[in-house]
C-alpha cells in the first residue's frame, strides 16, 4: 500500500490535487488485502498532523531510495488511524446504549430500535424521517422526538421551515478530537 500510494502520488504530484484519491486507494488496498472489512479509516487526519514528514519522506524515496523510512512511516499512519477509529466507535457505541438506556424510560419509542437507529444514522434527524423509517405516524414521531428533547437527550432546532432534532451527545463525539 505504502508504494503504491507513492507511486500515484508520483505520477501526478501537486500540492492539492490528489492526495485525497490517493488516501482512498489506500484504504481500498487494504480492504482488498483483507485488513479492513469497512472503509473506515480516515488517514487524512494523521498524515495532514505529520504533513512535513510526509513531504520530507516522499521527496526522500525519490531522491534517494528511502523506501524503507517512507513504509514505517506509512504503516504509523495507518497504526494511528486505526487506534483513533476504534476510539472513535467505541465511544459511538458508549453514547448509543447510554442514549438507549435513557430514551427507554423517556417515550416508548425509545424501545423501538429503528427508532434509536435513526437518531444515530446522522447525527439529527426529521419528524417524517422517522415517521417513515419506523412505520409510524407523524404525530407519534412527533411525541418521541419532543419527548426526547425534553428528556435532554435531544435539541430542537428550526432550519428554515424544517425542524430538526440533534442528537448533541453523538455530534460531540464526532466532532471531538481524539
């Protein structure tokens, strides 16, 4: 992965042009080999935080042949993806059964799984979302998600015509660095 990825980032080497793509082949590489069954990991981040390694490194195996300092550091960067992705889903899996517990004794939706689906697809979610997904009036998608938001669990917030209930704990958790 770590030479093909130099290799395309070779062949069309502009500061903003594809690292984006490369990073993405990365990742279907990886899933190829068997070493990731989803496409999971966000490698930006932990090559964007070493950025000038990546640069030095990269100029290094084509002026010299440092293939073996640009593999290392390629195989950290996928080490250090890793380590934060799994953070990352544990602490989503913390904050969904923590918000399921709650939800449970906030409205009887909070026993209906495809509802508690819902609220963690996307970190909001619409009345007629859930309405739909969970087979179910728009007055009882309604009651479940006010009752949410009076339980705290959830915000409300009016976009344009649209209201739209947050799921604040979950956006915390994506939003927050590892």
């Amino acid at each position: 992965m770590a030479v093909a990825h130099h290799q395309f980032e070779a062949i069309h080497p502009f500061y903003d042009g594809n690292g984006r793509t490369g990073r993405v082949i990365n990742i279907l590489m990886l899933i190829e080999a068997g070493l990731l069954e989803d496409p999971i990991l966000y490698l930006s981040r932990a090559i964007i935080a070493r950025k000038n390694d990546y640069c030095r490194l990269f100029r290094a195996v084509t002026a010299d042949g440092a293939w073996i300092e640009w593999i290392l550091y390629m195989l950290d960067v996928v080490h250090d993806a890793a380590t934060s992705t799994t953070r990352k889903i544990s602490a989503i899996r913390t904050c969904q059964d923590d918000i399921a517990e709650r939800a449970r004794t906030a409205t009887p939706g909070g026993r209906d799984a495809q509802f508690l689906a819902v609220l963690f697809e996307q970190p909001y979610c619409r009345i007629n979302t859930v309405a739909e997904r969970c087979d179910v009036s728009r007055q009882t998608a309604s009651t479940w998600l006010h009752a949410l938001v009076t339980a705290g669990l959830l915000r409300d917030t009016k976009v344009g015509r649209e209201l739209l209930f947050v799921n604040h704990e979950l956006l915390d958790v994506l939003t927050r660095p590892d």
